[in-house]
C-alpha cells in the first residue's frame, strides 16, 4: 500500500503538547492536550483527536492504529477468535474491478464473546468489575484535575461529583445511565463515556463521497472532525464500498463509531424498502458486529400502528431510517421485523457489546410537528426496548429531535428520563426555527445547548448545508466548533466542576491583553488568530493593551487596569493615613485645652 | 453633490415585493415585503430594509429619505422650529480640509417641545392619543395577518394578543412597557416599537472607519444592515467627522438610530477621561438630540461606591462607557455627572423625544463575572432612573449583558423585569461561554434566544469578529441573521401569533420538494441557494424530489410521500370495502340455514 500517499492533517493544534495520563487501577496512556500559556501554568483539556495529534505517533492508515485494548480483552478471557463472515460483493454494494476500494490489508482476529458470556461493559459493571475502558474514560472527564474547581451552576438533577472516579463510571453504567460504546473488535478505541452526569459529547457524521474517493480522503474525513473535538463519528456513507470504506475508518479511529445498518441492508435489496428481509438485516448486523462497530441505530420503535399518526403531519416521517422501516411495514401491513426480532439484535450487540442507539424514526422534521402524538408513542416504545436490550446486558442510548421551538424542549428531556429510565439521550439539535437554511449549525446550537443543560449526554451536529446539501470540510469544521460551543455552554450550566476553567483562563488572558493565549485556549485558534490579524496583522499588537475594536483611548480593559491602579495607589494612601492616625493614638496624644 | 457615486445596495430580496398597508386612524403607507411562493399565496413578512429595497424609490443620500413624520409633527402642533446649535470643529474631532467629510447638503428645520410640552409618545398614550407613530408600528407586527394564527408557546408572563392594534400598542407605551424611538427630529423615520409584549426587535452596531471613508461607505454599512433585518442601528463611531457621517446616517435611516454621547464627548475633551464635564456632555446630547438621534445609551447607573466591587472581577468593567465614567468618578472621588444630572438629562430627551437606553456600565466581561453584586447594584440604580425619566414622561429601555452562562440568564430578566417596572429590556447576547473567540455571534445567540423568550425586547447583536477585531461587511450580515434567528425562536417560544406562519411555509415547501421557495422564504435565500447549488446545481435539481444529501433511493421526504399515496390507495380500497359490506346489508340477506 505504499502507492497510498499520506494527506491525513496530522500535528498538534497551536502551542498544544500531547501528554498522557497513567492509570492506577490498569497500566492506561489516557491521551490529553496541554495548552501552553504565558506567565500561567498550561491549561490541560479533553483530547479526542486521538494519535493524529501527536508528533511522535507513526501514522501509516494501512496498519491502522495500535490495538491498545488487545491485552485489555484478552486479560478478561471471555472472548474467542474465530473465522468471520465471508465478505461478498453485496457488501460494497456490488463494486468491482477498478471501482472497488481495496480491502484492509492487515489481517486480524474477529473476537466475540465465548458462550453466552456478557462482555458488554454493563455486563462487567454489573458483575462489579471496573474495566479498563472504564478507568480510561474516567481520567479523561477530570481533564488533568486533581481536586474539586468552582462548582456554579444548576445541574437539573443530574449527579455531578468533583472528581470522576472509575468506580463513579462504573456506578453510571450499571444503572444504565452511561455507556461506553466499544465494540470488542474495535481495539483501536481510546474509550469514552456518555452519559447525563459527564461532560456532554458530540458527534459528528461523515459519509462516502459520489465520485470514487480515495481511503486517505474518506480517513481523513474521521480525523478532520476528531481534530476539532468529535468525540464519537457516524459513518452514514450509502452505496458502493461501504464495507471496505468502513474497514478502513475503523482500523484507524481512536473515536466510537456508529452506523445505521438499515442503510446498507437496503443497498443489498437494491434500494427497495419492501424487499428488507430480517435475514438481510441479521447479516449486516454481524457484518458490522465483526467489523467493529461501536453502535448501531436501530430503528426498532416505528411500529405499524403508529404510521397513520404521522399522516396529518406537516413533514411526514423525515427520518431516513424512519421512512424505509414505515414503508417496509405499511406494504407488508405488518409490525417492523425490527421491532419483532429486538431479542435476537440483543443477542448480537452482546455478543459484541454494540451498544444501542435506539433511532427515533418518527422524530419531528419541522416546528408544526414536534412533540405530537407518532413521536411520543415511539419515545414509549424506546423505553420497552431499553428494559429488554438492558436485560441482556447490552448498553442503551436514545436518539431525540429534531426540530423543536424552545418552549418545547424541556417535554422532550422530561418524557425521555421518564419513559426511558435515564438512559443516555442523544439528540440531533434540536433546530428552534425552520426560517434560516444555511444557519441550521445555528439555529440547532440553541436547542442543542439547552437540552444538553436539561440531561442530553450527546449532541449531533449539524452543519450550515444541512437541508440543502453535503457539507465539506469547512462545513463539517464549523459543524463540530458549533456543536462543542453547545456542549461546554451545557456544561457550565450544569455546573460541570472545571468546565469553567477554560473560560476563566481565556478571560484572564483577555484582561491582561495576552492575545495569543486568548487565540490558543479558544476552540479554533487559527480562525481566532486569522480574524485578529485581519485588522491588527503586526507582531506587536499581539502584546498591545488595546485592539482595533475601540482603539487605545476607548478601551474599557486599558482603563480597567488604570482604574485598579489609581484604587490601589489610593488604597495605599488610605492605608497609610490610617497607620498615622493609629500610630497618632500610640504615640502620647496632644495635650487638649 | 452629483460627485457621489451610488454605491448602495438596493433592489428587494429575491421573489419579493415591497407592497403597503394602509391605516385605518392615519393616512399611512406602511411597508411589507411579500414573497412569491409556487402554488401557494404569497407571504407577507416584517420589512425593516426601508425604501432601499423598492424598486420605485428614488435613493439619493445628498437629498436623504423623505420626511413622511413631517406632517404628523405638524399636526400635533406642539413643537417649533428653531435655529439649532453652531456646529464647532470639535464637533467633527476637529477634521478639517480634505480630511472633512462634508456636511450633508439640505437645509432642514430643526424642532424642539414648545415651551415644557411633553412631545414624546409616552406623554401622547398617556393623553390617550394614537398617535400615527403608534398605528404605523402596529400595523407591522402583525405581518399583514388579519386573523388570529397558531396560539403554541409559553409567553413567560408576557401578553400577546392575537392582533396587535394601535391602542394596544398606546396602552403598552403608557404603561412604560413598550418604546417608539422616534426623535421629532428624525422625521424619516418608519416607526417601529420595542417591548416585551411584540416580536422581538435586533439592533446592529455600526462605526466609522479609521482610515477616511466616503458618505456613501457609512451610509451603506446601515443600509446593509437593514437590508438583513435590523431594527435600529447604533452608530458607535468615534473620532473624525463623527458628526457630519451621523448626519449622512440618520437623513438616510429609515430604522431608528441608538448613539453613545459619552463617546463623542470624550473626543471632545482629548480622550482624557478626567476631563469631561456636564457641560460637555450635555452639549452633546442637545447636538444629537438636534440631528435626531432616537435613543442614547446613559451610563448613569455607574456609581462611585459601586466601583470598588468590581476590584475583584476577572474582566474588571468591560462596557466603554461605564469604564470612562467608572475612571472619571475614581479621579475626581465623587459622584457621576451622568448620575447628579440625570433629571436635567431627560428634560432634553423630554424635548425631543429621545429615549433612553440606560447603559450597563458595569455589565459582567465574562462567564465569572456574572450576576454579580456590581452588575445587580447597577441596574437597581437603573430601576430608580427609570422612575425619575417616565416622572418626565421620557421614553426608557434598560441595558442588559453581556456573558452569562444559561442557568444565570433567567435571573437576569427576573431581577430586571422586577427593578425596571418592565421597562424593555435590550440585551447584548448574553455569551454563554468565552471558550470561542471567532464564533461570539454562535455563544451569543443561544443566549439571546433564551434571553428573548424570557422577555427581552431587543437583542443587540454580536459578530464573529467580537473580542477580535472589527467587523466586515460579511461579518454583519452574519451577525443580523444569526441574531433573526435568536429573536425568532424566542418569539416561537412564545408564541407570539403569526410567528410560526413562516416556519410552516418553509417546512410544506421542504415537504413539496419547492426549493425555489426554501430558498426564498429563508432569512438569507442567497446562501441558500448557493449551498444547494454547490452539489446540485442544475435548474432541474430545483425540482428534483429529492435532493444531494441522501439522494433519491434514501429521500425520507420522497418515501413519506409514497406512503401518503399507499395509505390513501388502502384507505380508498378500505373504504369501498366497508361501502360493499353497508350495500349488502341494505340488499335482501341471503337466507341463513
């Protein structure tokens, strides 16, 4: 593969240093970012961009990245290896001869679970076990804290502890209240958790291109979103190559990544809804399984009687997944093969600890439509299927809108704890108004950050094209600063103890007009730097006490700083005209009259 | 002036039409934009872009807009003409030869109260007078609907009719709840109104350039502004020429124009701080008063005792104004000019009927820093001074910050709401986390929606350039969109009547496959449609039922409708079926056993 030339964005972000952090309870490098700063000590922060990043890594996607959780498994001794599914045509959607992305060229070991073992990490966090996975993503929530920080903030009733421990994480998981989607074949994985009482994720999709792309351009996708801060990524890409394409993004994703198996069972039947077949699906399922997939969107909560409720719809069913399940079950006029067959899906995900992401099909696509009677009944629905996926063992998120106004938010968080007994909420936005295309990162982002404020454990991106077409690497940049913008605004509003380190540390660099940590600390540097620049480009207005914005004489932090002198001189005066006076009442007074 | 290229943008938004509404109380000609959709009628929209975007209107800035209030001034016969103050070099921040821009060319009157008549529209709905200022604004708001729509949302204590009429809109400026900014000497103005109680209002901040720039440059950076839907604009200009570019701007402003007094005085005196005096201070305020400006920001809140509780604050005082005054009262240890003199400050704004935007001087610079005793002492000052100013019949909003995580936004509007007697509230963002410099318009907006929905009136706009540098024209337009979105969703959430009439049209149009009419119902159709056109640029794309991002086998939107078409042909074969069975029973039986 040596023809493969290298294009991946590889290095770190601007005055940042890869450090990494060891474990206690397991031998871990937990991977975190260290920003340097001027005259204060470096500011540790949440690192998914895994070894990209990192000047001394060996990037070479045709080995993929190491399989640090290889010794992990075979330490627990619940796996084995065996002869995996035979890759057909149908797999990669009948590409052939030049059309065909090259298969994966290392080989490798397909593990599943031994028996019928649980090695799901709710299986382990039962049986009172804290994995590895578990310890790594609990180091990585502190973000290099060792003690307790400001605690400001309304948690609206989630448990936020000052210190995340790996028992904490273990705790979450075992109620269900948190996942960590790792699929055991996916040992490339730098383990992370979801969950209402941890940091808010976000995810980011990526899909294959039309034309014929090449691995680096379909990799690179993956690690340009990890770059600026997706912490999971949804490989939604449809036709041709997907099995190949997707080999090839998970040897060499340190991040959970998801799918939507529906899509490729539905390139097998060529497209047409109708001919699905539970056995299609099955096979794409352990397809994926084998590959090493973390989670999979299964659409299982359309339900035949729920289809006419979304017939006086303004937009209908607008869930891809949605759509094809309603059409399946409306042309056989029988109740979904998914939702018959959720046991034996179980079955699978355990054997692999895929974890569940329960898709919301009937989920609104327009204001006029959220919160009614078809999303509801699914959201119900969802809540059966977490009872039975949880009594296998298997770890369960929910998926949410949409489109949602404001008002109608809050509904959405409280029937989801409900009906869904605090599993993970997973939401795509929601977008608060249909008005603006080509603002839908926007017009999400509010919704988005209120309902991660509200409990949501992961937020979906959205991108500027979204409605209107494929986003490219500028969209899917701008997509995922957005969606973190939304996910640390929830954080503060919880009061996440230490989310507000990052903005005070901004802040005092703001006041004390240190421009370059302020361009650094921020989520983009570059564009920071590049917008300053623009007005200012001079190496030395990066250290000048004002900017172009209100020039020297109207600048409030100047005069800021010139007020605390003048208080402070005054002060000192003060103080010493008090020390007179006290020392005047020491001394022998003044002989009156 | 014949030397002045026309530089301005003009002609409507695509597919749209200015049209007219009449009064029914007054001879009005209120503008509305409609836009042509496919098959549905035509939809009518808040216009706030003036004559710039009808193609009938004749636009030349040497002769300004036409003064439409002029005859309403007239009739109410309670003002006079008289010879306005001298215009000094000081005025202009002493530019004088080449480097002056002229003075706008017309002659104009300039009027004042007759004797201590109170000529503001607080002082007309106190008289029980609709004035035609009142019925133009009321006209607006209800977006050429003349029945009641869509009642969904949570109004948050606000009280929105289903049709706002000319005496709601009295009745809500005499109770102080509302304000038209509408200085008698700005008599091109199209009236509007702000207040908590109609759709919420953006303001977009304007300034002149460093380096000399034309009439034409300044005036059009308000025309495209308004083009994008800002309300009122703030000229925050500073320096040269301040004086003749505000004239340019304000005989050329169909919105109402907000400034900072303060700011100009300090040219005035040097830049030193110290050196401002009342005097000063309050010539300029009759300066502006007598050019027309509508609304001034007062920093009077900022009081000597309430400085020292800002010595502990990450970002210290952050707002110009109140640094200037905060450094000016430290200097001299004694009380604020703005604040000794507030009763002689609105006699002016009595005269002319300019209202007050009472400034928040000591507004929080960062997450840290909010809600804090500074900020609450303030604007508790600001409550009293709103007294004495309605006491004068003078016309107040309240400013509000600044940067505030989300579960510390709520208390902003209650504090608010409960010290300014509901006094409109106009807002600045709040930025809900620092942690983004380049992406402020993004932090910001998810606060200023909330912020909105809890009853803010106007939400004064931020860039992506915010903290940076100054913003472009492309900036601007981000920034007034991003913020028509924020208003929009808060004005959903709400559920202010009519607001989600535009919400549906879009959303059937997305159903139907128009995307023409997406395009062009969206805030910004020019974006739209080049993003869509970016991967499917053909004319017959545009009526493609299905579009670039999932393509036609995965179109959620297209197998909806395949299901409507097999429900209804279920529906209609069910329906004959159950028509047989009736007709069998009208039909002799056939004879059992």
């Amino acid at each position: 593969m040596k023809d493969i030339p290298h294009t991946l964005t590889t290095g770190g972000l601007p005055a940042s240093r890869k450090v990494y952090h060891p474990g206690t309870l397991h031998e871990l490098r937990v991977p975190m970012r260290e920003i340097d700063l001027n005259g204060e000590e470096p500011l540790t922060v949440y690192d998914s961009s895994g070894p990209y990043t990192d000047p001394a890594a060996r990037i070479d996607i045709a080995r993929g990245l190491p399989e640090t959780r290889g010794g992990w498994l075979q330490a627990r001794g619940d796996v084995q290896e065996y002869t995996g599914r035979t890759v057909t045509d149908a797999d990669n959607g009948f590409a052939n001869g030049a059309r065909l992305t090259p298969a994966f060229p290392q080989p490798r070991a397909v593990l599943r679970a031994t028996d019928d073992r649980a090695v799901t990490q709710l299986g382990y966090a039962r049986a009172g076990i804290v994995t590895p996975e578990m310890e790594f993503a609990a180091i990585r929530e502190n973000e290099g804290r060792l003690a307790a920080h400001t605690r400001d903030g309304d948690p609206m009733g989630a448990t936020l502890p000052d210190l995340v421990t790996p028992e904490f994480v273990r705790d979450e998981i075992a109620a269900g209240r948190a996942i960590i989607p790792a699929n055991i074949n996916h040992r490339e994985l730098e383990p992370m958790v979801i969950g209402r009482n941890f940091k808010v994720k976000i995810n980011a999709n990526i899909g294959n291109s039309a034309v014929t792309s090449s691995m680096e351009e379909e990799v690179e996708k993956m690690v340009w979103a990890i770059r600026w801060g997706a912490d999971t990524v949804m490989d939604l890409s449809t036709g041709r190559n997907i099995h190949n394409i997707r080999d090839w993004i998970i040897r060499n994703a340190p991040v959970p990544i998801g799918t939507v198996p529906l899509y490729q069972a539905l390139e097998k039947v060529g497209g047409i809804a109708e001919d699905l077949t539970w056995e299609i699906f099955r096979d794409t399922l352990i397809e994926q399984a084998e590959q090493g997939v973390d989670y999979f969107t299964i659409h299982a909560g359309v339900r035949l009687h729920m289809i006419p409720m979304t017939a006086r719809r303004v937009t209908g069913i607008v869930s891809r997944g949605g759509s094809i399940m309603a059409k399946w079950c409306l042309h056989h006029h029988r109740e979904s093969f998914l939702y018959e067959h959720f046991s034996e899906i179980c079955d699978i995900c355990r054997k692999y600890d895929v974890s569940f992401s329960l898709g919301d099909g009937l989920r609104p696509g327009c204001i006029a439509d959220a919160n009614d009677e078809a999303q509801f009944a699914e959201l119900h629905t969802l809540g059966e299927l977490t009872k039975i996926a949880w009594a296998r063992d298997c770890q369960v998120m929910i998926e949410g809108p949409g489109h949602v106004a404001m008002h109608k938010i809050k509904a959405n968080m409280d029937e989801q704890l409900k009906h869904c007994d605090e599993a993970p909420f997973y939401t795509l936005g929601p977008l608060t108004t249909d008005i603006a295309p080509g603002y839908d990162h926007i017009t999400s982002a509010i919704g988005a950050a209120m309902i991660g404020w509200f409990g949501t454990a992961m937020l979906c991106y959205v991108t500027p094209k979204e409605h209107l077409g494929l986003p490219d690497r500028d969209d899917v940049k701008t997509g995922v600063i957005t969606y973190k913008i939304a996910a640390h605004a929830a954080d503060l509003a919880k009061g996440h103890p230490g989310a507000q380190r990052r903005d005070d540390a901004i802040s005092r660099a703001r006041f004390e007009f240190r421009w370059e940590d302020q361009f650094n600390i921020g989520l983009d540097p570059d564009t920071a730097r590049d917008m300053h620049d623009e007005t200012m480009p001079a190496d030395a207005h990066k250290v000048a006490h004002f900017c172009s914005m209100c020039g020297p004489k109207f600048c409030s932090m100047k005069i800021s700083h010139d007020i605390r002198a003048e208080a402070e001189k005054r002060e000192g005066m003060d103080r010493m005209a008090a020390k007179f006076r006290e020392g005047g009442e020491l001394y022998v007074p003044e002989p009156s009259e």
